[in-house]
C-alpha cells in the first residue's frame, strides 16, 4: 500500500521549513537552505575572470569543476571586510549550478519552521526584498533567511544558464 501524499501543507510552507546553516556578515546574522550546501571550505584566492561583476572574486578548480566565487559582502552592498581566518566559502547547488559564496563565518545548522518565518519589513534600502524569504527569531537571534535561488540567479551573476 502506498502512503499518500501529505496534502494539509502549502507548498510554501514545504519550501520554507527545515534544516538551515547560519552565517555571518558583519554584525547580522542569515540563514540558507542546508539541502543547497555542498560543503564549507577555507577562503583561497581564486583566479580573477575578466569582465566579470565587481562581487564575483573569479573562480576556483573543485575536484575539475569550475566553480565560479561570489562575495556575498559585496552582491548585498554591504560595507567590504578584512578576510579573517574565520572567512570561508560555503559550496551550493544553486539552478543546477555550482557556486561559491564568501561569508564571514560559519554559525551553526538551525531548524527553522515555516510558521515560525516572520515576512520581513519592506524598506526602499541596498537590500533587494526578492533575495529575502523572511525573519526567525530563535531565542536572542534574528536570523534573515534568504532566497538564495533569487540572490544569485544567472541573470544576476552575468552568467548563461
């Protein structure tokens, strides 16, 4: 017998809810879908592309795939920092695509559920709404949670799908 399908949840309810790894840039505090995350690796200089977007640092050889580096200090606008010994660069699937993103630490791994997502304030700001899903409290944390799929699209990259 086949079980059937849970069918009291929204859809984006599902999308929303799970496991998400906490990350650090300057003084907030974001959170991304762990099932995009590949692995965390130490901050190394990659191999600059010319013409390519000022917050792509280049790219990287992965194990013989390329895999293009984005700093995601400075794709959100966000004031540049000093690489530190906590930098590192997490390694996601993102549009079937493999990209590296700088942050400035890693936190932990969080469950998040969808209800518990708070819809963030909408501000004429740096911060463009569509890379933000929302706001979780979790004890004396404010995590953003952000759409990654939104934030570093192809479009937004200047790369071909």
């Amino acid at each position: 017998m086949n079980p059937k399908p849970n069918t009291t949840r929204s859809g984006t309810a599902k999308a929303n809810e799970g496991e998400y790894l906490s990350l650090r840039l300057g003084s907030e505090e974001y959170a991304i879908g762990i099932l995009q995350v590949q692995e965390i690796r130490s901050y190394e200089d990659p191999t600059r592309m010319v013409n390519a977007p000022l917050f792509v640092k280049g790219v990287i050889n992965l194990r013989g795939v390329i895999v293009p580096i984005v700093d995601l200090r400075l794709k959100l606008n966000l004031p540049r920092a000093e690489y530190t010994e906590f930098t590192v660069v997490i390694i996601l699937k993102v549009h079937g695509t493999v990209i590296g993103v700088v942050v400035d630490s890693v936190s932990d791994v969080v469950s998040i559920k969808a209800e518990s997502i708070k819809p963030a304030p909408q501000f004429e700001s740096v911060l463009d709404s569509r890379f933000i899903t929302g706001l979780v409290h979790l004890g004396d944390r404010t995590l953003i949670v952000m759409n990654i799929e939104s934030l570093l699209n192809h479009a937004e990259l200047g790369m071909l799908s």
